[in-house]
C-alpha cells in the first residue's frame, strides 16, 4: 500500500512543500525542534525502562 511512498522523487516534493509552506528562516528551528522532540522521546522511554518505584518506597521518601 506504501511501497512507492519514499521514493526520492516524492521525498523532494514533501521537502519543497515545506519549505514553501515554513520558508527558509524556519527550517532550522523547525529541525531543531524535531532534533529535540525526538531526545526527549528517547529519554523518557528509557526512563520508564528503569525499574519502578514501589509505593513503600514512595511513602518512605515522602516522610
């Protein structure tokens, strides 16, 4: 269904869409706000990998 969908020819057109649609002076915040969307993404997902907090442990911290 998606086979033809990241084909270079339609990857340029989705970039020239953009780049009509944000310009050329966004483009760099733009990526940098992906950059670090991604990051935090990352580390929350390794944040949840950790092993979790029981809830004596909660209320032991709490007091």
């Amino acid at each position: 269904m998606f086979e033809g969908l990241f084909q270079p020819l339609h990857l340029l057109i989705i970039m020239g869409i953009v780049l009509i649609i944000c310009g050329p002076g966004k483009l760099p915040e733009l990526g940098g706000s992906l950059g670090r969307g991604i990051r935090d993404f990352k580390k929350a997902m390794s944040e949840h990998d950790e092993k979790p907090v029981e809830a004596s442990e909660v209320k032991k911290l709490e007091s």
